[in-house]
DNA sequence: CTAAATTAGTCGCATCTGCAACTATCTTAA
DNA sequence: TTAAGATAGTTGCAGATGCGACTAATTTAG
C-alpha cells in the first residue's frame, strides 16, 4: 500500500525486510528471528533470508544465544538504529496523510473496530491452525 | 485471509483468477481483460493467464469484439455462472463470521470508514501515478 | 492520408515468498 | 541415559505475479 513506497523506494527495503527493522526497532531489545516470525505472522524462511540480507547491510547484528545454542539473538546495529528512527517520523507523516480524511474521532473509532476484528481473528486462526494471509 | 481458503481450497481458484469471476459475475455482463484489471487493480499480464486458465476450464469464454480488434469480450459461461453463484452464498456467509464480533452498528460505521478512506486514496493514488498495492 | 502515439493483450524474465526437507540443538519420557 | 519428538534456522524448489518488451490494432495529429 502507500506507505511501502516510503521503505522501499526510498531506504531499498523489502516489505519482509521493513518487518524485521520494525519489530527490532520497536522492541529497542534483542530477540530470536522465530519471535519476529510469530509477531509478524511471516514465514521463517522469508525472516531467515530478510535477516541475512540486513546483516549485510551492517543493519542488523546477531550474536549466539548461550543457553540454546539454536537460536540467535538479533538487534539493530547503530546504524540500524538510525535507519529506523529515520523511517518512523517519515512512516507516521504518511499515515496522517491517510488518515487526513477522517477526523479524530473517526481515526479512534476505525482502530477500535480493527482492534476487535483482529483479536476475534486471532481466536478463530489459531483455533483452526493459523490461515495464511492473502488479501482480498 | 481467510476468505481465500474459501474459493481456494474448495474451488482451486487463485485470487487473479477469483477477481476474474467476481467481476464478470457482479456485472453479468461480457466486459474486456482491461477493465477487469482496472477495477480489481491487477496487472493486465496477471489478469490474461488469469483468463487463459479460466478458459481451459470453460468457466470463461471470450468472442472478439468486431468495432476493436485488439480487445476480446469476455463472460462467464454456464458452468462459470453457476460457479459464481455457488460461491457467492459462502463468501457471505464467511465474511458475516469475521464480522459477527461486530454490531450491526459499527459494521455500518467500519465500511464507511474504510469508504471515506479508499475514496480519498484513489485521489492520491491516481494524482501521483498509481502506486503498487502492497500489504504492511 | 500517413506517421506517430496510444491501447489491448501476450509472453519472457526476474523477484518474492511459502513449503518442505534438512541439520543442529534442546526437551521429554521411558 | 537414551531415544523420540520438538524447535531454530537454512536452503532448494516451485508457484505467483509485476515489469517491460513485443505484436497487432486503433486513434490522433499534421
């Protein structure tokens, strides 16, 4: 939608590479790519392949888990961290600009709405085995 | 999400080709690829295999058009009719689940919403040269 | 009328991304 | 303790789909 064009076109990342800077950034902590895979309801392949990517990009940096040598933690590098501060005031600008066409009000109300829908969702799909997501 | 499974799984339709039947099935009447790519905002080389495919299994049928060459008039056939109206009665039935966590009310208020939305994104969209739609 | 520009549709190609198999590691149960 | 099962992450593969070039037909401008 409008506002993959903000990453992508202009920071060169993907939408499974905004995901991990995202939910990286958000945290502000260290996790494991299996945790950005559940939040993001994205396949482990495609974050597996995003982070290598961000890796060599210096975006992302991971470091050994001792206590499960399976698993990696991931966190922003500095620059990372810079990049992701960078996008957030450009990605919210953008989002009032969508949203510029209801008022206050109605943007409360349209999250409320959302918010209901997603969590009856999220019942319903991990009652039947997590759907993949398709749109429309 | 979880309406695709619907026409899917069941019906072995991707969604390029689902878009397909959707609008010839909502205007039950013959109409070009073009337009259908138009209104459903697919690309018009998806939109043609789309068809090819739809075709082969006879649930489309084109016939030239004689005043434009170039373009094909496209219907659904028999078999595409009554696969539409098959379909149809399950979409709705599934889309009142996802919304059944929702009031009568705010169902009215959420499409308006969206409406206001969409309306004021097709301006943007069409004033700055049709973006590519993308999900998050 | 003719040449350039536009439009409908097709097709090759590249990219994206999910699936499933695989390795390595960890956990659980007998 | 050991064997079976679960879990994290990687990778090969295949399907889906957008892009751009191409052909054929139509429209527009000079």
């Amino acid at each position: 939608m409008a506002l993959s064009g903000e990453y992508q076109e202009r920071y060169g990342l993907d939408i499974p590479e905004w995901r991990v800077l995202a939910t990286l950034g958000f945290r502000n902590d260290a996790c494991s790519a299996q945790y950005i895979s559940d939040c993001t309801r994205t396949h482990k392949s495609t974050i597996s392949r995003a982070v290598m990517t961000l890796m060599q990009r210096q975006i992302v940096e991971r470091v050994e888990n001792a206590h499960d040598r399976r698993e990696f933690r991931l966190r922003l590098t500095k620059e990372g961290k810079t990049l992701y501060q960078e996008l957030i005031p450009r990605l919210l600008r953008k989002e009032r600009e969508i949203l510029s066409c209801l008022t206050a009000q109605e943007r409360k109300e349209l999250a409320c709405l959302l918010g209901k829908i997603e969590k009856s969702l999220d019942l319903v799909q991990t009652r039947q085995e997590a759907d993949t997501e398709q749109a429309y």
